[in-house]
C-alpha cells in the first residue's frame, strides 16, 4: 500500500507537522473526537491536547502507527469500503481526504450538537501547485453543495499557506 510507505519514508516529517488551524475552531473539550484519514494523527494531537478523547482513523497501518506513539487511540479501516466507525461522536475531522459519499453519512455517527471540521484544496489549487492531482480535488465552490442543508457555521474559499482550500465548520 502507497501509504503505508510514505508515512514509513517520512514518520520523522509527519510527527512534527503541525495541526490544520482551522482544527481550533472546536475549542477545548471534553468530548469524543474523529480524526478520518488522520494518518499520524497530526490533528488529533492538538485535539487531544485540548481535552478531546482521540480516536484516529486511517487506511494506513503505519499511519495509524504514528498516531499511536502520540499516545491517540486508533481504527484500522477502509473508509471506502466500510464507511464510517460508529459514533456518536461531538467532532469529526476530515482534513485533506476527499471521499463525497461520506458527507450524506455524517448524519448518522455525529452526536447530537457535534460538528464536523472539513479541509479540501480545490481546482484553484492547480494553479501554484502540482499536488494534490485533480482527482483529489473539489471543484470550486463544490463544497457548499456537499454539505447541504446542515447548519454551517463557517463556509470559506481562499488561499491558505500556499494551497487554494475549501474550509467548513458545520452540524449535519
């Protein structure tokens, strides 16, 4: 698996990348958070840090293995295949994965009040970067759409150090 070596080729460079900013919009816990496609978990530290019960969920078992040494609880699963792990759960991080079936299924493992925190570059991106391909990408303005009727607390469109992102911040 593609992942499984790169977290292995870069464990050192994974370990010391700093958390998504837009991960401190949920504040301090308690609570139970999701870290979806977290890898090593470099969100997940900085929620569990603020209280948050921490549990990272990946593909990947080196990924997984990295968030393990920081000390956060992790779920080996196929996100494709089986969707995901049963909640409830007050936060869920999606940052840099992009699986579209997932945002209708948010719904249904969210706990009463919780939030989801989702981080995307889109097209736009192309234009300084080479990565992420255009496969992994939202179209612009595509986001809004995806969240549909949920209640959005912050729904933006910019540059952001460097990569052309689509943040939101939302209650299913």
């Amino acid at each position: 698996m593609k992942w499984n070596a790169r977290w292995r080729d870069r464990a050192d460079a994974a370990l010391a990348a700093p958390h998504h900013p837009l991960v401190e919009r949920v504040g301090k816990g308690p609570g139970r958070a999701l870290d979806l496609a977290g890898g090593a978990g470099r969100n997940g530290a900085w929620l569990a840090a603020n209280g948050w019960d921490v549990t990272v969920c990946d593909g990947s078992a080196e990924g997984l293995a990295l968030a393990a040494r920081r000390g956060l609880a992790t779920c080996h699963r196929d996100l494709e295949a089986l969707g995901l792990p049963h909640g409830p759960w007050d936060v869920i991080v999606c940052v840099d994965y992009l699986q579209r079936d997932l945002f209708p299924r948010f719904r249904d493992v969210i706990a009463p009040g919780g939030r989801v925190i989702f981080s995307q570059p889109t097209v736009t991106n192309l234009e300084r970067n080479a990565r992420p391909s255009r496969r992994f990408l939202l179209e612009d303005g595509e986001l809004a759409g995806l969240v549909g009727d949920a209640m959005v607390e912050h729904l933006v469109e910019g540059w952001n150090e460097g990569r052309y992102e689509a943040h939101a911040v939302f209650r299913p």
